[in-house]
C-alpha cells in the first residue's frame, strides 16, 4: 500500500511538471493482421517493434525518475545535488509532437518488403489524455512471394563454375519467402567460400540478386544469382601463391643488407640468422602453388604469434602483374615478423590469498630471455619472496609465514619426443614442450619449515579457439618437514592422518588438464567455462620401489613415495543479460584416492573449503570436514590444524552488477564443504562423507564490493553463514549476519 501510495503521488507530481501545451509521449503497441499464417510470428513483431521510434521515457519502479531530474534542473536554482542527479541520471521529455508517425509507417513497410509482404498496408491511431499520449500501429500483411527455383545467371569462367557447385548447396529452400536479410547472409557465404578458392580481389558487392515474377500469378518468383556489370576481369579470377617471403627481423627503418635463404620452397630474408629457417618454417601454412585462402593466412598469423618472440604479425600480399593464365593469377606473400626485445625483465607486487591459509603481499621478479637457441625458445627465471598473515589472526600458532621461490622454465615452441611428430597432426597450434625446476621455502612461524623442489616435463597446446590440452608425464616433487615446533609435534600425535601425509615426501606422476573456454566470446549472452584435471602419482615409480620403510611401505632411492589418483571437476556458466549486468553461476566437485603405497593423500594435494575463494562466509580451512567442530573438541580447544580431505564439493552463484565508474557490486549465495572417504578418528567420526551429504553443507550469502580497473580487480566480499553444519542438527539453519567474514582478494572469485 505505502509504495502504491507513493507511485500515486510521484504520478501526479510529474504530470504537474509537463508543460500545458504538451502531452508526454509514453510508448507505442503494434497489431499484426494478415491474410494469411505467419511463420514465427513473434520474431517477425520482433523485428518491427525495433523502427517504433522515438523511446518513450524510461521507468523505474513505474516512476520517471530520469524525467523528474530533469524537470528539477529547470528551475532557477536547481541546487548542487539536483544538478548532479540530472547530469548522472536525467532525460529530456519525449513528447507527442516527437513523434513521426508517417514515417514510422513507412519504416514498417519496409521492413515488411524486405520480408517478402509486399503491397501490405499500415496505419496509426494516437491514444490521449490531458497529458499523456501513446500511439496504436496496425499493419495489414499481404501474403508473402515465396521462392519457385534458385539458379546462376551467365558469367564468365572460370567463377561461373565454382559459384554454381556453391547455389548447390545454398541454404535457401524451394518454398522460402522473399527475404532480404537471407539474401544478404548468402551473397556472404558465397564470397567468403570464393575466397577460399583463391579469389583474392572478389567482393560480395559484386554479386547481384534479380526476383523475376513473370512466370506465375501465385505470388512465387524465380531468384537469379547474376554479376554486376563491369567488373574487373581481376576480381573474377582464382589467385595462386607464387613465392612465399618470410622475414623474421622485420624493422621498417632497418636498410641494412639482408640475406636470402631458401628452405622448403619458402624465402627466408633476414640480415643474420635470428630465427632458424627449419624451426620457424612449421609455422608458416602458405604454401607455393597453392590457392589464395584467407583462412589459412589467418591460422599462420595466429601460429606465428604464439611462438613468444615476436611483438608483430603482419601478412601482406602482392599481384605480380605477370598472370599465369588468362583465367589464373599470381600473388607473392609477404610475413613480416617484428621481434620482441631479447631480454626482459618484469617485477610483479602481489596480494594473494591462497591455499596455505594465508594472505599477504608477495614480490615476484622475472627475467626472460627470447628465442635463446634461434628457435623461439623462452627462459624465464622467478624469484618470489612472500610474507603472509592469515585475516583476523592473534598470537596462535601459525599465523604468519615467510616465503621464498625460485623457478626456472625453458619452453620451446615445438614438440620433444623420441619419436617425431607431423606438425601438420596440429591444425590450429602447434604444442609448447616446457621443463621447469623450482625450489621452495616456507616457514610457518611457530610450527614448522617446509621445503620443497618440484620437477615437470610436459605439453599444452590450443586444439581450437575454446579448447587447450596440458599434460606433464614426468610431474616430480620433494618434501621436507624440518624445524617442526613442539606445538607442531603434538598437533601431528593428535592427528596420525596429518601425520601421515607428511611422511610421504616424494610424489612422481602424470598430471593432465582440459579446458573448454567459452568465455572468450565476450558478446555471448551465455558463456562456459569447463575444466578436468587429473592427477596420478606412483604408478611407474613403484615397478622400481623396495620395501625398506620401518612401517613396510615402499622407497625409491630411499625415500617413501606416493601413491594416488585424484580428478577435479570446475563448471563456470555467466548469464549476461544487460550491459555490465550478468548472473554468474560455479559448480566443483573433486576426489582424491589413496592406494598401494599410501593410505592417506600427501597433505598438499589434499583438499580445504572456506575462504575468497570458496565459501566466503567461512575462513580459509575453517569449514568441515563434515559436521566437525573444533570448537567443540577439547583436545585443539578450538585450534585445529588447517581442516582438509579428500573430497570436495562446492556450488557458487552471485549477481554482478556496476555501481560508478570502475567499482561493481555483486550479491551471492555459497555451498560447499569437504569430507574424507575414510573416517579420520581425529574429527571424532564427523568427517566421514556419507548420504546425508547435503545437510552437512556450510552455505553462506553476502555482498561484494569490486574495484575492476582495466581487468585489474581488487575484491572484497563481507559474507554470513546462514547454515553451519558443525552446529547440531536443529540448529544449523541461522542467518548469523551478526559475525560476517570479510573476505579480501584479487580477482573474480570465478
């Protein structure tokens, strides 16, 4: 009733605003009638509803609010907040007299012609009161002309030929009504397959279509395809490559002496050798001899910018004036390629939130150095020094820590195996090989030291615009616990699962990745987003290990291996359906087994829930497993050690919306939790996942508050739990927005 109430009285005080010899327009409606069944009826209203021009007003709520600061900006002294309200938010009035009628009739029929209803009819009628007005459209449709044969009128060859195998298998159908948006996506088609055919000059403007009626007196016609009259002789002939010239050091100002050097019918031209023919040439699709073909231009441009090395692609072709037959042409193709600088060096100031239970600054400093061996190849050298405090945290144990990294990675933009490979298998990459060594240093305050040294040997490469593939088959990674603390010690007597997975410290597998990447479309209303991981470890290694552990598991050269399997499963999907304004919505789910060699996953495959990342109402490794509750448990009087698992399971969801300028909003709902598929006699049987999975889920709501500056996003989230499964039963459904998490982080949570 109090909003009935208010939009009454906010009516009558607009009315009051418009000016006595006006009437203020407030939309248009549109009626259909015809002679005959209308296929999709709706889409056709659709389309004729966009040319009901002008827009009458917007509304908010049913209130003019942009029209009503207008008309307050009007008066003498507006003041300061009105001014503003009507710069950031005001209409002008559309009015009646705004309105053109007969020319908006004359759209329609238009609009009607190029859909086939010709000789239709259409009309209007305004509707009025003593300050509104709207207006009626009535169109009258005629039975559309629909089409009897579609066929090539004559043209020379050889294009007379290759457009009539292309008529053949033409989307338009026998009995299709006359329409001209068809008619223009087909003149499209045809050019962009003539192209590929090698007729590089050819233009769909050249193409002309004539609707002959003269043989029938039941509104049918026959289509004819026909060329426009003086075209040049050079548009309609197919074009072949005659010399492929390639220079890899391309430099506008550069007039230094340059080199040619023949390989694999290509011309490689450069001053000195900077880029090895033989490993450069895979790259290059254009052949000599072969048919002008805009695609395969494109797949080598696209190929030669993913090698690293170089800043610019640029394909330019030239006629030789010399035509190889009166009905064939000759181009000579041009790639110049314009390096990147050889050395680079790159510092990177972080605030990360991530897996360890931390968030803190971190300095990442990188040196790269390009195309070191003549064949794209890239070294890259990290060091990363971070220190990191966890949000909200006292004098406990582990709340702050210190980390140092250094990485070296060596990609090559080519793939190394024993056994060679046909580039040509890769059609629109060809796969990077990369080799990476780093070493690490973590120090938890207070519980321990952790190093690690990691290993990978492996292939990624883009199968499509929407698909990569990444798999290591040598993944190898070594741990040591060291300096571990007293305090620590007791944590891991208390949990013999924890303890465990520190023990293995050596993991050697196969890692592999998928990813389907919709959202590269960024036009699209809906987009995807899919990723499968999968990760084994111990398999090859234990046809070598030797049961020399005290416990009776195995080593390999001393050390107690891994043994495990472990898939992830992550689905994005974004619904945008306005400007900035999108439903965003997440879906994951992992496993992860431990077999053979081990009874328990290694402590940093394992799995957490909580955190920015995750569940934000809950903190970072606070959530599960299961129904536990460490502030129930009074041998970690509510200190437990960070809670992991070996299942997963998470569902997000959050309306995004812009608010001024770069800061964007966001409200949203999180489930999730994590369980182990073997009880853990530490979480006092609660942490075993079971059928009664759903009520076990931690679920959370919240705003957020985004600064995204050129894709740069700085997030804070403030999130309440409204169902916390370490409460009992019947009491786990709580809104507790009386104690929100602030969650801080970089990036889209998802």
């Amino acid at each position: 009733m109090l909003l009935l109430l208010c939009g009454s009285l906010y009516s009558c005080s607009i009315a009051k605003l418009i000016p006595e010899d006006k009437r203020l327009y407030t939309g248009a409606s549109l009626t259909i009638e015809s002679d005959s069944i209308i296929k999709n009826e709706d889409g056709l209203k659709s389309e004729l509803e966009t040319v009901l021009i002008p827009e009458p007003n917007s509304k908010i709520l049913g209130m003019y609010l942009g029209l009503y600061y207008y008309y307050k900006n009007q008066k003498e002294k507006p003041g300061i907040i009105n001014r503003w309200l009507y710069k950031k938010f005001g209409e002008e009035p559309v009015y009646k007299s705004d309105v053109r009628e007969y020319e908006v009739e004359d759209l329609l029929l238009n609009r009607l012609e190029n859909r086939g209803f010709f000789y239709s009819r259409a009309s209007s009628e305004f509707n009025e009161t003593e300050r509104k007005a709207s207006i009626d459209y009535m169109v009258n449709l005629k039975t559309p002309y629909r089409m009897a044969t579609y066929q090539v009128d004559s043209m020379p060859a050889p294009i007379f030929g290759d457009i009539k195998k292309l008529v053949k298998t033409s989307p338009l159908e026998k009995g299709m009504r006359f329409d001209l948006s068809s008619l223009k996506l087909e003149r499209e088609r045809i050019d962009f397959n003539l192209k590929q055919k090698g007729y590089y000059n050819f233009d769909d403007s050249f193409l002309l279509f004539a609707a002959d009626t003269n043989r029938y007196d039941n509104k049918r016609f026959d289509l004819f395809l026909k060329l426009k009259n003086g075209v040049p002789k050079k548009s309609i002939i197919p074009y072949k490559i005659a010399e492929v010239n390639i220079y890899p050091t391309y430099d506008v100002a550069d007039s230094i002496q340059t080199q040619t050097i023949r390989y694999n019918e290509k011309n490689f031209i450069q001053k000195e050798v900077f880029f090895e023919p033989k490993r450069l040439e895979p790259f290059v699709k254009i052949e000599e001899g072969d048919f002008y073909d805009p695609v395969t231009s494109k797949n080598t441009a696209r190929r030669l910018s993913t090698i690293g090395a170089y800043k610019y692609v640029n394909i330019q072709y030239k006629v030789i004036d010399t035509l190889a037959t009166d009905s064939l042409g000759l181009l000579e193709a041009n790639i110049y390629l314009s390096p990147l600088k050889k050395r680079a060096f790159r510092a990177e100031l972080q605030v990360v939130t991530k897996s360890n239970n931390f968030t803190g600054p971190a300095l990442a400093l990188t040196y790269s150095n390009r195309n070191v061996f003549r064949g794209g190849e890239t070294f890259n050298t990290t060091l990363k020094i971070g220190y990191e405090a966890q949000l909200g945290g006292g004098k406990n144990a582990g709340k702050t820590s210190l980390e140092l990294g250094l990485k070296n990675e060596l990609i090559f933009p080519r793939v190394l195996f024993p056994i060679k490979i046909d580039n040509e298998f890769f059609e629109y990459s060809i796969p990077k090989t990369k080799t990476s060594i780093s070493l690490d240093y973590l120090n938890r305050t207070q519980l321990y030291t952790l190093l690690s040294g990691t290993a990978l040997f492996g292939y990624v490469w883009d199968a499509n615009k929407y698909v990569t593939h990444q798999i290591n088959p040598i993944s190898v990674n070594y741990t040591e616990l060291t300096n571990a603390t007293p305090e620590f010690q007791q944590v891991l007597a208390d949990n013999p699962f924890l303890g465990r997975s520190f023990e293995q410290q050596f993991i050697s597998g196969l890692t592999y990745a998928f990813t389907y990447n919709g959202m590269v479309d960024v036009k699209n209303k809906h987009q995807f987003f899919f990723n499968l991981t999968l990760d084994v470890a111990g398999n090859s290694i234990s046809l070598f290990g030797k049961e020399e552990a005290s416990n009776g598991r195995e080593t390999f050269l001393g050390l107690e291996y891994a043994q495990y399997a472990k898939t992830d499963l992550d689905f994005h999907y974004h619904y945008n359906f306005a400007k900035e304004k999108m439903i965003a919505a997440r879906l994951f789910a992992g496993y992860g087994l431990a077999y053979g060699n081990s009874d328990v996953m290694p402590f940093i495959k394992q799995y957490y829930s909580g955190g920015p990342y995750s569940v934000r109402a809950f903190r970072i490794r606070s959530l599960g497993p299961g129904t536990y509750n460490s502030d129930e448990d009074a041998a970690t009087s509510g200190n437990f050690f960070d809670k992991t698992g070996n299942i997963r399971l998470e569902a997000n969801i959050e309306y995004r919306f812009p608010i001024y300028s770069f800061f964007k909003g966001a409200v949203f709902a999180d489930a999730g939790n994590i369980w182990n598929s073997k009880e853990n006699p530490a979480f006092n049987g609660k942490g075993k996942f079971s059928s009664d999975f759903l009520s076990e889920l931690g679920m959370g709501a919240g705003v957020g508050l985004r600064v995204d500056i050129q894709s740069f996003v700085i997030r804070f989230d403030l999130a309440a739990p409204f169902h916390d499964p370490a409460l009992p039963m019947g009491e786990r459904w709580n809104f507790d927005v009386a104690n929100p998490i602030l969650n801080f982080a970089i990036g889209y949570p998802f």
